[in-house]
C-alpha cells in the first residue's frame, strides 16, 4: 500500500486555547505537518511559532499563499466567517473550531461558502472521536438499550475569560460556547434532528453582560427529549476545566457516559491544588487525524459545516427562548 | 404521650408505626388499611388493633394523631375523616394528589383547628440537612444552579398502586417532590415550570421526567426524576453559587461495603453498599412532629409547604402534558 499523502496544515490565530492542543497533535501525527502559524496578531503567532518549531507567517494572506494544503481555524467565533472564506479562496481545506459562528446568517454564509468551493471542511466536534462515546453509540446502536427515550447531558466547566465573555466576538457566553458539544452527539445518537428549544439561561455567576448559566431543554424530531446543562459553574477551584457527561434513557436500560472519568486524583502542596490528570485517548488527535486522512485521501469529511450549523441553531434557539420565556420551535 | 393511629400498612405504614413504637412519648395505638389482613399484621407485630374502616377507628379508639400512608389519591379522604374528628394529621408525601385537594387539605386543617404535618422526610435526612444548612449559611455564595437527581427502579406497591399514573402522579410528582421541597427549602418560591416527561407515553413501568424550575430569587434548579433505572437507587445533588459549588453523591457516600464469597450454589458473590446512620430519617421526622405535638409548637414543615411542592409537580405535569412553561402565580 502506497504511503499516505503527508497533509500540510496551518494554524489561523491562537485566539482559541483549543489551538494548543491542536498544535500538539499536528506535531504528533505521522500523516501531517505543521508548518506554520499566522495571527492577528503577528507578535502572538511568532511567539507560537517559536514555541512550536514552525513557520510565523506575518499575514493569512502569505500563509494562504504558500504550499499548505489546509488550515485549522482557532480565531474568535465572529471572525470564522471570514477566516473560512479567506481560506476558501486560496483553496485551503478547513477545520473549524466550534461553535460554527455567532449568527445563523455567518452559519449559513460559511456553509455555502464551502459548498461553492472545491475545499473539504470540518466541524472540531472531537468529542464524537472518544472511545467512551464510540461504545455508547454502539450499544445504543445496537438496540441493547431498547429505544431511546430520553437524554441528559452536562459540559459545565470553567469561565474561560478573555473574549469568550466578549459578546461582539463570542456571540455569547457559556450557552452558545457549551451547548454545540452536547447537542452534535445527542444528534448523533438519536438520529434525529432537534425541533424544539426551551431555555433558562442567565448571568448571576459572575453577573456580567455575558451569560454564565444554562439550562437547556432540546426535543428531537423523533420526540425523544434531552437536557443540556452548558453552565460555567465550576469554580477556580474545581480539579479540572469541567466535564462533558452524558446519559441516556431507554426502554430496555440507561447508560451513563462520563468523558473524562478516566483520570489520576493529585493534591500537590506545591500548587496548594487538586487536580485531575486526565490519562484517557486524546480526542484532538483523532479529530485531526480523521481531518488530514479526509485531505489526504479525498474522502467525505466525518463532520460537516451542517452539523455545525444544526448545532449552533439550537444555541441561538436557547437565547431566544430564555427572551421570549416561550419554547421555540426550530422547524417552522 | 401522642397516641398514634397509622393508616395504610404498606412500606410507608411499616416505617411509621416502628418509629412510633420506639419513640418514648408516642404510643402506637391502632392500624387502619382497606386490607385487613395488612393491617392485622402490622397491628399483630405491636399488639394493637387492626381496623379496616377509619372511621370505625376514630370512633372506638382514643387517638391523637393520624398517619395517613396510603396511595396518594386516597390521602384527601383521610386528611378530611381525621379532620373532621378533630385528629391532628401527618401525611405521607405528596400531602395530595392534585392542588385543589391539597387547599382544601390546608383549609379544612386550618378551620378544624388540627395540625397536618406532610412528611417531607428529605428535611431530616443528614445528608440534605446538611447540604441545606451549607447553602443558607454562605458557603458557595449567593446560589445560582441547582441540579438534583434522583433514581431508581420503577416502584411496585401494593397492587401496582403506582403503575396507575393517575393515581400515582408518576416521577415527576411522587419521587422528586421531595427536591422540589428541598428545593424551596433552600431557595425560596418557585416563579416558572419546565418539564419533558414521559408521563402520558403509556410505557409499562417506566418513567422519566427532566424538571426546569426558576425561582423567584433567581436560581435556575434542573431535577431529574428515574424511575427506569435497574441499577437501584442514586440521588444527587449540586448546587453552583458565586462562591463555589457543593456536591454529593448517593454513591460515593459510602462509608461501608460487604463483599462477600459465593456461596453453594450461587456463581457470584454480592457486593452491598451501606450508609447506616444512628437514627434513621423517618424517626427523627416523626419524632419532630410528636415533640412539636407535646409541646405546642408549629413543626418546621407546615401545611403550605406540602401545598407548593404538590403545585410544582402538578405543573410539571402540565408542562409535560401541554409543552409550555408553566408560571406559578
Ligand atoms: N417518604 C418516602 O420516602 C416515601 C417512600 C415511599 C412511598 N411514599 C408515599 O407513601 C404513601 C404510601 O406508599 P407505600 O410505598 O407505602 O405504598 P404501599 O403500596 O407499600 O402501601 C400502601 C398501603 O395502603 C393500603 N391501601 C390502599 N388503598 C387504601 C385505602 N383507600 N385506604 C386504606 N388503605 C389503603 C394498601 O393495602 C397498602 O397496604 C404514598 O403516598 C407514597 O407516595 C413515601
């Protein structure tokens, strides 16, 4: 079998701190080189490159230009829009840090930006990549657990800060950054679209402008009916950044997913801390990997820009509802 | 010394009369339940008289409380018999099957000059006490979102009393009207209701209810309702404020585990889990209201209180039912 194709990837902006666990991965993965980093701002993607053995390149437009084949989008949400667009242009493949964009109508440009264009894209769900969600999806799959009924999910973590608070760049706080995650995997899961919408979302954690709590409530075409929890309820001093749990409901029993249960507990005198150490799979690495196997092979990419779209919607869908006090119906 | 009639000997009625029979100024006196032979039993265990009809009861025997432990639909008619005879009342949670009757309950309580304590039995298990007293004393700020939990398998009572959800209310009523207790214990009045439900999907032996509650103070709960778990029972709960975030878990609060070897002719051996506790929760309930009773005082549990919880669980049964949010006036 001949040698795959090696997939070279660039980086646009390190405003995401998603952007450094990808860049560890691209360094890691055998398929894949990393070649460069272009920013905003120029003096953070040279320190990056430095700090990553790569390419500083002083614009997107001089990355665009040079031999890469894709590009990972890491930039603030309201500038994915045109950041994919620039991309399209110079026909650079995409991987689009979550969520999709901070309005329906950017969604929606994006997407048939990149059907227009011969480019493949795709959505950074990497939680669809871990093992523990690989097997829930089979036994439910299977039929072990009878026909779903009902789902639970929680992706509470921490504020991030910076311009995840930043509503102009953010279009959002904890609902439209948290909710994206549960949503894909409960469509994933269920098979079926989300049609309804309720929420209670509000901002009394840290009482900023942004919203900080959420409490979802998402019905799927099929009736079956789910909750997300995308607060930023974990303190400073919580062990960890947070959680992505998820349980499901059915007929003939109930399976409880907790994505990052697999950890070590430290109390360290030294940080005056207790933390989790993660030690399960890295799901960046085979959201990455399946990205540049998708380039180098010119196959259908696992996660499209509709699936981010499908998302994103039901995050616009909860602000309105928490508005309006009224569930809104997303097929209408 | 309260003397003490319990009616309906079923798992709840068990419960009360041995609490009652431990509890040194409470005497238990008599046993009511439509089946007799129920009652004869648990009457037997005490030696007490069992009696089949309440009002009989109320007519031959001297009694200064009446513990009704019977299906909740049937709780009206016996708060109204004991009422009417002038009893004071303890009434297994939910106080009533619907709102109405559960106003009704408070105001013929009220004109009848009796005390009618629902036992929501949360409020003394140390766990939820303690949990309660964290959150009104500061320790994670001001309180901002709650979640509970509460799971088990689908219950079986006497004739599958709560398979009929008419009757039974189902998850959304019988099993988290405790939280929704809890609930209001620790963060006041409830403005707005948001449940997804499986209450009318006709399932055999299966419920499931995802609650939203807003309160008036702010504080956005979500409580789950289980009852499609074989696993056995898991209750949980977080509360996340300015200051921090508490939680407990049923299944980490495990202060003891029995392992123990196959024996014969079983292939596995059983692992049991165990919370023991010097007194159990019910006692310590009941034993608040006999003490209440003795000494002339309100028990910390009144009767609108039992009211609003049963107000909670019947509009999340309407929201489940109609798919709107419901707000509580
Ligand atoms: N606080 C708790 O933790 C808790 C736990 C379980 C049940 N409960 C509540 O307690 C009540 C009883 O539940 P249970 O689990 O003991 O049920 P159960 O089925 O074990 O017992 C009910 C008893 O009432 C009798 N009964 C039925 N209809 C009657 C009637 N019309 N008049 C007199 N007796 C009648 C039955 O014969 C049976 O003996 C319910 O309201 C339930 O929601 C509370």
């Amino acid at each position: 079998m001949a040698e795959p194709k090696t997939v070279k990837i660039g980086i646009m902006s390190f405003a995401h701190m998603h952007a450094h666990g990808y860049a560890s991965c691209l360094k890691r993965l055998p398929n894949v080189e990393f070649v460069g980093i272009a920013d905003d701002d120029p003096s953070r993607a040279k320190q990056m490159a430095e700090q990553y053995g790569v390419l500083a390149f002083d614009t997107y437009e001089q990355m665009l230009a040079s031999d890469i084949d894709a590009v990972i989008v890491t930039s603030e949400n309201a500038k994915h829009r045109r950041h994919v667009a620039l991309a399209a242009q110079s026909e650079k493949h995409v991987l689009c840090e979550k969520p999709l964009a901070t309005t329906k109508q950017d969604a929606e440009a994006i997407v048939e930006v990149v059907r227009r264009s011969k480019i493949k894209f795709m959505m950074a769900f990497p939680c669809r990549f871990h093992p523990a969600f690989k097997r829930l999806l089979e036994s439910v799959t299977s039929g072990d657990l009878g026909k779903v009924l009902a789902m639970k999910g929680t992706n509470q973590g921490q504020c991030p800060g910076g311009w995840f608070t930043d509503l102009r760049l953010a279009g959002g706080g904890a609902v439209i950054d948290h909710t994206v995650h549960l949503v894909d995997l409960m469509r994933v899961l269920t098979k079926a679209e989300p049609a309804r919408v309720y929420a209670e979302v509000d901002n009394r954690l840290f009482g900023g402008e942004f919203d900080d709590t959420g409490i979802i409530t998402v019905e799927f075409t099929n009736k079956v009916f789910a909750t997300i929890d995308s607060s930023w309820s974990r303190p400073k001093t919580y062990p960890f950044w947070g959680n992505v749990n998820l349980e499901v409901i059915g007929t003939q029993g109930v399976a409880k997913m907790e994505m990052f249960a697999q950890k070590i507990d430290l109390y360290s005198d030294k940080t005056g801390k207790h933390t989790y150490e993660y030690w399960g799979d890295d799901v960046n690495l085979a959201l990455i990997d399946s990205f540049a196997r998708s380039v180098a092979e010119d196959r259908a990419v696992e996660i499209t820009g509709d699936d981010g779209l499908k998302a994103l919607e039901v995050a616009l869908a909860a602000y309105e509802s928490a508005k309006s006090r009224e569930p809104v119906d997303l097929l209408a | 010394m309260q003397r003490v009639a319990v009616v309906g000997a079923g798992t709840m009625g068990r419960t009360h009369a041995d609490a009652y029979a431990r509890m040194p100024n409470a005497e238990l006196v008599a046993v009511c339940d439509v089946k007799i032979d129920a009652a004869q039993q648990l009457a037997d265990k005490y030696s007490v008289r069992a009696f089949a009809d309440v009002r009989s009861m109320l007519s031959e025997v001297d009694v200064d409380l009446v513990d009704i432990c019977t299906p909740t639909h049937t709780h009206i008619d016996y708060i109204k018999a004991a009422a009417a005879a002038g009893k004071h009342i303890c009434c297994e949670k939910p106080l009533t099957r619907t709102t109405g009757q559960a106003m009704e309950a408070v105001r013929i309580c009220e004109e009848a000059g009796v005390v009618l304590f629902p036992a929501q039995v949360l409020r003394w298990f140390p766990e939820f006490r303690k949990m309660h007293d964290l959150i009104v004393s500061g320790a994670v700020g001001t309180p901002v979102v709650a979640r509970t939990s509460r799971c088990s398998a689908y219950p079986r009572g006497t004739d599958d009393w709560f398979a009929d959800m008419k009757n039974s209310g189902g998850v959304a009523l019988d099993m988290i009207i405790h939280d929704y207790d809890w609930l209001r214990w620790c963060f006041g009045k409830v403005k707005r209701v948001y449940a997804r439900g499986l209450y009318e999907s006709n399932i055999p032996l299966t419920d499931y209810a995802l609650v939203t509650l807003r309160f008036d103070s702010g504080v956005i709960a979500h409580v789950e309702g289980n009852w499609a778990r074989p696993g056995g029972f898991v209750a949980t709960v977080e509360v996340a404020g300015t200051d921090g975030l508490l939680s407990y878990s049923s299944t980490d609060a495990v202060p003891l585990t029995i392992e123990l070897k196959a024996k014969g002719e079983e292939k596995v051996g059983v692992t049991v889990p165990e919370s023991p506790v010097s007194q159990s929760p019910y006692y310590l309930e009941l034993e608040h209201l006999v003490n209440c009773l003795e000494t002339g005082t309100k028990p910390e549990v009144s009767p609108e209180d039992g009211l609003e919880a049963v107000r909670i669980g019947e509009a999340a049964l309407k929201s489940i039912s109609t798919g709107q949010p419901i707000a509580l006036a």
